[in-house]
C-alpha cells in the first residue's frame, strides 16, 4: 500500500504531540496526588509517554508543543471526575488514534510492533492505579438507581392520579427525603454486613447523598413549569440524562460496556415508570 510521506510526517508530528501532552498531564497529576502507589505509577506513565514522544522525534526530527487544552483538559477531569476516569479517558481516545495510525503505517513493521508493545505496557500501568471512591460505586448505584426507579415512577403515576403541581411536589419531595434516609440505613446495615473493603458510613452516606441528588434533579422541572404533564416530560429527559452521564462516567473508569450498561437501567426505570403512568391512569378515571 502506498502513502505520501508528507501525510505521514504530519501524522507523526501529530501524535507526537499526543504523547507531550499526555506526559505533561501525567507530570502534573503526579504533583498533585499524595497517595505515594499512584505517584510512582504516575511517574513512570510521565516517562513512558515522553520515551514514546523521542520514538516520534526520530522520525520527524523536531521538537514540537503539546496541545494545551487538551491538557488542561485531562488534568482538570482528573481532578474533579477522580483520577482513574480522567486517566482512563486519556488513554481510551489515544488509543483510537493509535489504532488509525497503525492502519495508516502498515509498510513500516517494526513501527507497528513498538506501538502495539507500548499500548500493552500502558495498559497496565493504568491498572496499576488505585483510587478508593472506586469502591463505593456500588453505594452511588444503589442510591441513583433507586431514586430514578422509584421517583420517576411515583411521579408518572400521582401526575396523573392528582392534577395538581403542589400535592405532587410535596408529596415527592417528603418521600424522596424518608426513601433516602431508608436507602442510607439499609446500605450502612449491608456494608457492615459483608465486612469487605468499603467503609459502612461511608458507603451509607454515598448513597443517601445520591439519591437525594437524583430527587432533587427529577423535581426541578415540578418547580420550573406550572403545567404538570410538561414537567413530568423533563423529568423523564433528566432521568434518561442521568443515567446516561453515569453510565458514560463508569464505563471508563471501569472499562465496562456503556450501550449494555445503559441500555438495562434506562429499560429498567422507564418501564416501570411507564407501568405506574398506567396506574395512576386507571386511579384517576375509577375514583
């Protein structure tokens, strides 16, 4: 197969300028993060990433900048998303860029077999980064996952029971707080329960803290607009949105399969929501 050599030079330039920027951003993280497994692992990805940018220099002979959004990027989601997804989403679009690279290059073998080498040893050293908030994605899914079965599905059914904006905020809102402290106090008596690695009032709070964020998304647009059934239509949407960022949000951070993931919990709350609009249907018309 054939290729413009000036094509490929601006291809390597190009990653070339990938890896600087991944190194940087390891460099920062490592800076920043106390736990000292981490650090060094973070370290060593820093040095990885810059030995992979002189593997390019050979081949374009220049020094060239990292891209410093992307940077800054990277950086900041790891910081506030957690350490694990901002690294793993790093990684996960640089190997999407490898892999088209790869195609791209298939005259120069020995090329080939040093990134596909590389790609191996980072994966690993990304596995070898620990981060605690990741054992308590349990306690996040209990008390998200709860809340938009049972909210969503209590306000499909009592908007159509009750016609009327407060009663049903009210309503809503009085059970999302009693749901919340329930799911706090059955999370703390399971997780000590088991006696695993998590902390049972850590975990307990994680998902009171959850489920109470979710009530209060799923009852802004009650709040917003005084017609009920366009309320009830943006709950819906928020609800699809939560599931979908938070199945985004894990399906990084623990290399799971997003459309699968999502597509079971998004069945599972709007099918029962959709069964409780059925009965507060039924409700309105009998009584």
């Amino acid at each position: 197969m054939n290729y413009d050599k000036k094509d490929s030079l601006k291809k390597y330039v190009f990653f070339q300028r990938v890896e600087q920027t991944h190194s940087n951003v390891y460099h920062r993280l490592s800076k920043k993060i106390k736990n000292p497994e981490n650090k060094i692992a973070l370290e060593v990805l820093s040095n990885q990433e810059k030995g992979d940018y002189l593997l390019w220099k050979n081949y374009t002979k220049v020094d060239v900048p990292s891209f410093k959004f992307y940077e800054l990027l990277y950086y900041l989601c790891s910081l506030i998303f957690g350490l694990t997804f901002g690294v793993k989403l790093m990684e996960k679009g640089k190997g999407g860029v490898e892999n088209q690279l790869v195609k791209s290059i298939v005259n120069e073998s020995d090329l080939i077999i040093l990134l596909e080498k590389e790609q191996e040893k980072e994966k690993e050293l990304v596995g070898l980064i620990n981060e605690e908030r990741l054992n308590y994605v349990g306690s996040i899914v209990l008390g998200l996952n709860d809340a938009l079965v049972e909210l969503t599905a209590m306000l499909s059914g009592i908007t159509f029971a009750i016609h009327d904006s407060k009663t049903v905020i009210i309503t809503a809102f009085i059970t999302g707080i009693s749901a919340a402290f329930s799911m706090a106090g059955s999370e703390y008596l399971s997780s000590k329960a088991d006696g695993g690695t998590k902390n049972a009032k850590v975990s307990a709070i994680i998902t009171g803290i959850a489920y109470m964020f979710t009530v209060i998304i799923l009852l802004l647009p009650y709040l917003m607009f005084s017609n009920l059934y366009i309320a009830l239509l943006f709950t819906i949407i928020n609800a699809i949105l939560i599931i979908l960022l938070f199945n985004f949000y894990i399906s990084i951070a623990k290399d799971l399969d997003f459309k699968k993931r999502f597509a079971e919990m998004l069945t599972i709350s709007l099918g029962v929501s959709f069964l409780s609009f059925l009965i507060g249907l039924l409700i309105s018309k009998v009584f």
